[in-house]
C-alpha cells in the first residue's frame, strides 16, 4: 500500500515491520519525529516492543548494546552531536558484534550549531566497525531498515541507517509499505548465537590481553588483536551478504538491485557525477538537462560507504573519462573522505579516469540546481586546472 | 529544468496546519495519478506563530530535486494577515494563483498579474463545527475550487483519512462549504 | 559465510577457577589454623566461621575443621584477624618446605 | 529490617557464585562485598559492570570469576545498560530474572551518575550496587567525588582533598525509588540481608551503597580490611541505613549506637595513610559534622 509520509515516518514503519523489541529513544532534531512516531506504534499496540525514553544518546546505545546481548532486536535512531556523543559506545557495539539498526537523519555538527543537513556527523563515525547504508528516497530508507536489520543479524555487525536529515528526513512523498506477512517471511526473529543467560553464563566484552591465551580447555583464545582483525574480514565479507540480501529483498518485494552504486544514465557516459544521498537524484535532473545539450554524462549514488565497496566502485568507474565525486562532508585538513576512498579504490584499475572533489551543501546550505550543474561544467571543462584541492560550491567568500 | 512540475507554495504560522493541509492535497494529488509528489516543510526551528511556508511539488513523474520551490505555480495563504509580513508572490509565476483565506472581499485586493481567489475559510470552518482557527482543511477546499487540480471527493476521503481520529466529518464539511464559497477572480 | 562463521570471534569469558593463575604463589605469609583453639573444630559443632564469612576470595570452608585452599589463598590475613579465638596465626612462607607448600 | 528474619552465619548459604584465584588484591574489600552480594542474589541473575577494579577480579578473557551471565559496559553507562538487558528479558519471556548493575563510586557518583538518575527516574526494574572505596583505585588511586576530605590520592598528593565526600546514596534516594541503602563490607550479613530485600522488591529501581575498604588505596595492611570497615561504622562516619518506600531506618551496628558512645573518628583515621596528612582541625570539623548528624538519630 502506498502512503505520503516524512521520511522519518519511512524509517519508523520499517522499524515497526521489522518487529523489533527494544527501542531506545532520545529526541534530537531531525531525527525526533522518529522516534515520536515509534513511541505512538508502541503505545497504541501497534508494535509491541519496550520503549525505553532514556537519558541521553550515550544511554541510548548503552540500553541496544545490553539488550542486543540479552538477545532482543535492538533499534536507536539520532543526529549529528547525539551520534558524536555515541561516539565511544559505537565502537563497543561493533567490537562486542551486536546486530543493531540505528537510524541517523544526517546533520551538520557543531561548532556552529547547525540543525540543518550535511553528511559530516555518519563520514566522522566512518572508521567503527559499523556497516553504513546511505538512501536516496523514502522508499529506499524504508527498505533499507528492513535489509538492514537481516543484515546485521547475519554478519553480526552493526547498522547505520543513513538519510538526509530534512531533504528526506522531513520531505513527505510517496512510498510503498508492504504487509507484515510478506515482511516476516523475508525477516525471520533473532535468534543470537550468544547472548546473557544464566543457564549458560557467560561473561562479555572481558578485558582481553595483548596476547593469545589459552582457555579452560587447553584451545587457545584469541587476543585483542584477532578479535579486531576478524571484525575486519568479516566487515569484508559482508559485501557478500549485502548483496545476496539485496538479491532476496528484490525477489520478496519486487525492488532493489544495485546494491552498492545506483546508475543512471551512465552507459555510454564519459564524465560520472559520484555522490551519496538525496543528491544523487537532484543530479538525475542535471545529467538530463547536460544530455539535451550533447554531454555525455552520468551520475551514481553509493549506497554503502562502510564497508567500502572498491570493486564495485571500480568497475563503475573505469570505463569513464572522469569522475567528479560531489560531497557533504570533509576530513579536514586533507579532503573529502569519500574522494579519497574514491581515489584508492582506482588505484589498482589499469585506466584511471580524472577525479574531482567538490564540497557542497554543508550545514543546509541549499544545492540549487544550477550549482551542481555549473560544478559539473567546470570540472569537465577545467580538466587539467583543477586538483586535488576540494572545489566548493556554492561559497560565499 | 523540469517543466512539467506544478509548484504549489502553502503559507502560513506555526501550528496552523499547512504542513497537513499541503500533505492531504498531496494524497489526493497521488491518488489522481500524480506519482510525483514530493512536500518539505520550512526546514528548521519552527516555532508557533512565525511565518513558515510548505512546499509541494507534483508531478505525473517521479521528483528528483527536493530543493525549496522558488518559482511557484500556486501559493496558498492560510491567514490573509501573514500579507503584511511576508512578500506571498515571492517568485510566482505569471499569471500564478493565489488562494487566500480572507474575510475580506476579492476587490479588496490587487496582486496584478496573478489571479485571486478568496475564502473566509476561518468562518466556514467554525460553521463546520471545529473550534477557532483551525483552517486548514477548509483552505484546501478553497484551493480544490480555484486549482481544479484534486476532485472534491478525493479531497474528501483524504481528508477523511488524515483527520481519522479527530473530528473527520467536521474537517471535511469545512472543506465542502469552502469549496462552495470560493471566489474565484480573473487575472 | 554462515551466521555463527560471523560471530566466532568475540571476548567471551567462561567461567573458571585461577583466572589469575594459583594466585597461592602471592602469599608471603600462611593462615595455620590451630585446631585446638578454633571454636567449631573444638567443639564439633558449626558457630563462628568468621574466618568463612569474611575471606575475600572464597577459600575457607564452612566445614567441621574449616580449611583452607592454599592454591588460591592470598595470605591476607583477614582470617587470623577476624578469628574470636585467635585460632589461626599467619606464618612466614619461607618456614614451610616445598613438600609442605 | 528489624521485621525480617536476619540471616546469620550458619544460615548463609555455602554456595560460592565467585570462584578463586581471580586478580582482586590480597584482602580486597570488594572481595567479601562481591561475594556476599552474589550470594544473595543467586543465579538467577544478569549483571552489568563498567570498567573498575570489578572487571579485573571479575577476569581476563577468555576466564571468568563469576558464574553469572555478566555484559561489560562502558564507564558512564552501567544504569542505562542494565535498563536495556531488563527491556530484553521483558521482551524474552525472561522478565524474572534479577538484573543487577554493579558499579564503584567513580562509575556511579561521577560518571555514570546521569544514566544512574535516569534509570531511577524512569524506576527501572534493577539492583544497582556501588561498591564505594572512595577513590579511582583500578586507575592507582585517584580522587573521587566521594573520596572523603583531607585525604591524599594521586590528584591530591599534597594538601589532600579539599571538598567533603559526595553523599550518593541520598541524591538517589532524592528519586524517591522504592529501596536505597548503605552497607559495609565489614558487615557482609547486613549487606546481605539488603540485597536480599532488594531482590524481593522487584518492579523498580533499587540502590544499595557499599562501603568498601581498600588497602592498597587507603594505606593499611590488608588483614584491616574488616577491622578498619568495623570503625568507620562505630565511629559513626559511615552508617548502616535503608531506606524503604521513604521511611529511613538506621541497621544493624549503627541502629545499636543510637543513644550509646561512639568511637571517636579519629581512631580510625590514625589506622590509614590516606589520613596521614590530617590536620587536628579537620580532624575535629569531621567529628563535628559526626555528632551533629547522629543528634538527630533517635532511637
């Protein structure tokens, strides 16, 4: 059935379907309405799951880690400086290989405030062990939660639902909401390998040596070392899983495919716009309007930033001339961190095409149209003048 | 770039209900076969009182671009006294509409070269029976009449829908006698 | 990869003595219950057990003597300074020979 | 209490739910405090534990000391955490199951005391114990809000701590939960009697404080661990209280001193080395502070 709601909304009806059974919750704008929305589904019955109104984001990750490990579905959802407060529990979710979903309605961090969207607050939290999705539209932030909680739960590793804070977060447009049937076919209940019981006690998250050791057995345990390491392969590995679920949400539901880079028009392309969020569909609209005057041009939104897809990267980017990588987010001092990954994941092709960097959008700054298509002009046209200095669009210095 | 999208602008204060006047036009819209229809509120602080503005887009396509309107086909202006405060034809286009809630009479007014058309959606919403000042759902009405772009029975049951819990059959007679009443001007 | 594949790694601890070794080894001085003097072994009957209640590390048993555990036991002395009839007395690690440790 | 059947030595129960051999220090308050209290709680039981002197004795990977299902949290978010195994249980079909958060002073009075407040606030179903041996010890000795004053850590090496202890148990008892005590680990009977109350009064948020000698942190020879415990009780400086649904009561030792002489504080100042640096002045505001509190104990 389709409805017209915020994409707030999106995500809390894919939470509600996903039957999940704890849900922590703490308001910060523009994720707030979220959780407002959870918080009714619970209240009314709707969803039968314990709603805990904590204090603070750093508890909010706190209860989905506990009750992750006491074996229940775990959900959290926040913004900017609540995802930057997280910060330490974030990293203890993905060592610990909880299969929580957290949601995050991306938004610029402070200093200055800013309630308004860029990218800065999930590209900051890149480096957690954290699986991170990026949508483009309400329908994808909606099947995303779904495709994310099956994720989590067969790789072990957490998931960030990633969406542009207002331009989807707040925007209301139409999506499909399938049945809970269908829904509970495609996501079976959690069910941990391990988790806290007193008929099995065990002990979580030990302070672990620098060292192997053995255990009470005489097989020898792990140290700290190939606890991270594996935390690695398997972020690796689950590349795979994104794509098989992909493949299974797509035969459940009828919608998918391109799990790591959404295409358009990019065939017989030779420049490709590259950019993760709401912004790749703005530029759909520019690719069309650069095609009706002859360039050849296309653009592909990631859809997943964490793990890094390079192959798939790659091979979308090769073929082409260049590839200006549009972003919302910077590692200051250096670059634009999805440039950069951009850049690494070419190294190793036989033909590289020019990559640019273009800085947009920061703290809402609004992208008009025209901006992006003049970003574009400009770096086809410019090719040899600009570097690896990040371009900005739409400054007013 | 896209020509073919229909640009409505709702005006109106915080709280008032624009964003669920603009969503319930919206719905309609989607159910008349627009399958683009994309609303985003003023992005930010909203605070109850000060002006904010909605912005919805339709279209038979999919929306792409979820930047703000600036050139609108249509604004809507739920209270005719936000005049004073904010320049509502800001960008709209030649011979663009402007349906305004208003006890005042349609001569009362000059926007020019845009069309006019005018309700006193406040008093036909409290003859439907809702309390003072709730004039959203009348003023879509208003926009049903002057726009033509949603039937007044879509209008109805989505009305009926959104307000499913909270006076239904009042939202939807104020929509009704508004739509009756609506005076619509040349340009 | 399977689901438990995904998960194999992950500190988690079981439940076992010694997870500091026989931390026996850190005692410099010996708990010695003189069984003439402890008030349950005298008496055949369970009283005090101070020496039970108090130890930090669960090394004294509640038993008709008590006895002590002295892989584990740390040598703290809360025992012999607990005890209502002065029954145990801390000797120097150093006078015992290695048979008897 | 003085209602409830009080357990005695031979009454306790022999079960251990702690093995030996863990890496606590020789004579470690928190020894007799952890053992006893696990005892009380049975196994039955969940615990969560931030980082303190309680992750060392509790184990290294892959061994662990307890034989309860046991999550470790980060430092400020014990209470929060025990809040999301109690809504797991609840959503398990496990709800019967004790939940207890067991945390030092650092990790419950400075730290974490916002998930603390929160969790009591919202009057989660947990036991919240704090085993309070008034400084950061797991770190080498720190100052803590609730290290007492005038007493030298390594952040007060040269004049002592300038600020009175931190009286946690009362702000938590300003939440107005259902159960809040102190003990002593120098009184484990007491303490478990407590935790004992605590887990029957399942439903919401019960807190218990504990009063825990430390002697490396403190400066005393670790035989003194119950010995120096006793005195800080007799002295009057740390009381046995509970707090049930509002009414305060004092407990066991320090209900049998209302109306009787006190053992002046400055004995047991003089058995510790953190005190060494005591002034004669402090030493008499402290005692000051004592008998003005115990006059308004009536027996």
């Amino acid at each position: 059935m389709h409805v017209i709601e915020s994409g707030n909304v999106a995500a809390a009806t894919g939470v509600k379907l996903a039957r999940v059974q704890v849900i922590a919750a703490y308001p910060i704008t523009p994720q707030t309405p979220l959780t407002e929305k959870l918080s009714e589904f619970v209240e009314s019955d709707e969803l039968s799951a314990e709603y805990i109104p904590v204090e603070s984001e750093h508890s909010a990750m706190a209860v989905c880690i506990a009750s992750s490990t006491t074996g229940a579905r775990s959900f959290t959802a926040t913004s900017a400086n609540g995802l930057l407060y997280m910060n330490e529990q974030l990293h203890w979710a993905a060592g610990a290989r909880l299969p929580i979903v957290m949601c995050v309605a991306n938004r610029g961090v402070g200093a200055p405030w800013t309630v308004w969207n860029d990218h800065q607050d999930t590209v900051s939290q890149r480096d957690l062990g954290w699986i991170q999705l990026y949508c483009s539209d309400h329908q994808q932030i909606h099947d995303t939660v779904l495709k994310a909680f099956k994720l989590a739960e067969t790789v072990s590793i957490p998931v960030m639902v990633c969406y542009d804070g207002y331009l989807l977060s707040h925007t209301y447009m139409p999506f499909d909401v399938p049945e809970q049937a269908q829904v509970d076919a495609f996501l079976p209940p959690f069910k941990p390998t391990h988790f806290l019981n007193p008929e099995e006690p065990r002990n979580f998250n030990t302070v672990t040596l620098p060292d192997v050791r053995p255990d009470l057995h005489g097989n020898t345990a792990p140290g700290y070392m190939e606890i991270r390491k594996t935390l690695h392969s398997d972020l690796r590995a689950a590349l795979t899983e994104i794509e098989k679920i992909d493949g299974e949400f797509g035969e459940a539901f009828g919608r998918g495919g391109d799990p790591f880079v959404e295409p358009y028009r990019c065939e017989d392309a030779d420049y490709v716009a590259f950019c993760m969020g709401s912004l790749s569909y703005q530029l759909r609209d520019v690719v069309d309007a650069m095609r009706e005057e002859g360039t050849k041009i296309g653009v592909i939104g990631l859809k997943v930033y964490r793990p890094f897809p390079d192959a798939a990267v790659r091979d979308a980017l090769t073929a082409h001339k260049g590839v200006i990588v549009f972003e919302k987010a910077l590692s200051y001092g250096n670059q634009g961190a999805l440039y950069a990954d951009v850049k690494s994941a070419l190294y190793s092709a036989e033909t590289r095409p020019f990559v640019h960097n273009y800085i947009v959008g920061l703290g809402g700054r609004e992208i008009k149209t025209h901006h992006l298509y003049d970003a574009l002009t400009e770096s086809i046209k410019n090719e040899a003048a600009i570097g690896d200095e990040p371009q900005w669009v739409g400054l007013k210095l | 770039m896209r020509q073919d999208i229909i640009e409505i602008r709702w005006h109106g204060r915080g709280g008032q209900g624009a964003i669920t006047a603009a969503k319930i036009v919206a719905n309609a819209a989607f159910k008349s076969g627009y399958n683009g229809v994309v609303m985003a509120p003023t992005f930010g602080t909203e605070r109850r009182g000060a002006p904010v503005y909605t912005s919805l887009k339709i279209a038979r396509e999919k929306i792409y671009d979820l930047s703000p309107i600036a050139t609108p086909d249509m604004v809507v202006v739920l209270d005719h006294t936000l005049l004073e405060e904010v320049d509502v034809t800001h960008g709209l286009k030649e011979g663009g509409q402007i349906i305004l809630n208003t006890p005042k009479s349609i001569d009362s007014y000059d926007f020019g070269a845009h069309r006019l058309s005018v309700a006193d959606v406040t008093a036909y919403a409290l003859e439907a029976g809702l309390a003072p000042g709730i004039v959203n759902t009348g003023v879509i009405g208003a926009f049903a009449k002057a726009t033509g772009l949603v039937s007044r029975e879509l209008l109805r049951e989505a009305i009926r829908h959104e307000f499913s819990a909270m006076k239904p059959e009042e939202n939807a007679r104020a929509a009704a006698l508004t739509y009756d009443r609506t005076v619509i001007g040349g340009a | 990869m399977s689901k438990e594949e995904f998960c194999s790694m992950i500190s988690v601890s079981e439940p076992g003595p010694g997870d500091g070794g026989n931390t026996g080894s850190w005692r410099v001085v010996r708990p010695v219950i003189d069984l003439e003097k402890c008030i349950p072994a005298k008496t055949g009957k369970p009283s005090c057990f101070n020496c039970w209640l108090y130890c930090p590390d669960a090394v004294v048993t509640k038993t008709l003597p008590p006895t002590i555990d002295y892989t584990y036991c740390k040598g703290c002395g809360i025992c012999a300074e607990e005890c209502p009839a002065g029954a145990i007395t801390m000797v120097d690690e150093a006078s015992f020979t290695k048979e008897e440790k | 209490m003085d209602n409830d059947k009080k357990t005695t030595v031979l009454t306790l129960t022999d079960e251990e739910i702690v093995n030996p051999g863990n890496r606590a220090c020789s004579g470690c308050g928190l020894g007799i405090v952890y053992r006893t209290a696990l005892k009380a709680l049975g196994k039955d039981t969940v615990l969560a534990v931030p980082p303190s002197c309680l992750t060392v004795l509790q184990g290294l990977y892959p061994v662990a000391s307890t034989k309860l299902p046991c999550v470790n949290v980060t430092f400020a978010s014990t209470a929060a955490a025990a809040t999301g195994v109690r809504a797991a249980l609840r959503a398990t079909g496990r709800d019967h199951l004790n939940v207890v958060a067991f945390a030092g002073d650092g990790g419950t009075g400075d730290i974490g005391i916002q998930a603390l407040s929160g969790a009591c606030e919202r009057g989660e179903d947990i036991i919240y114990i704090c085993y309070d041996n008034e400084a950061y010890m797991n770190t080498g000795v720190q100052r803590s809000g609730t290290t007492p004053k005038g007493v030298m850590t390594t952040t007060t090496p040269i004049k002592g701590k300038l600020q009175h202890k931190k009286d946690v148990p009362s702000i938590i008892a300003a939440h107005g939960i259902d159960y809040v005590a102190t003990a002593s680990a120098a009184y484990p009977l007491d303490l478990y009697d407590k935790v004992k109350k605590a887990a029957s009064m399942k439903g919401g948020t019960r807190y218990i404080h504990v009063h825990t000698p430390c002697p490396s942190g403190w400066g005393f020879a670790p035989q003194y661990t119950v010995h120096i415990g006793k005195l800080g009780v007799t002295t009057g400086l740390f009381d046995l209280y509970e707090i049930v649904k509002g009414e305060f009561s004092l407990t066991g030792e320090s209900a049998k001193r209302v109306g009787k002489e006190r053992t002046p504080v400055e004995e047991y100042f003089k058995t510790q080395r953190r005190f060494r640096s005591l002034s004669q002045e402090l030493t008499d505001e402290m005692q000051g502070m004592i008998d003005a509190k115990w006059a308004n104990y009536t027996a």
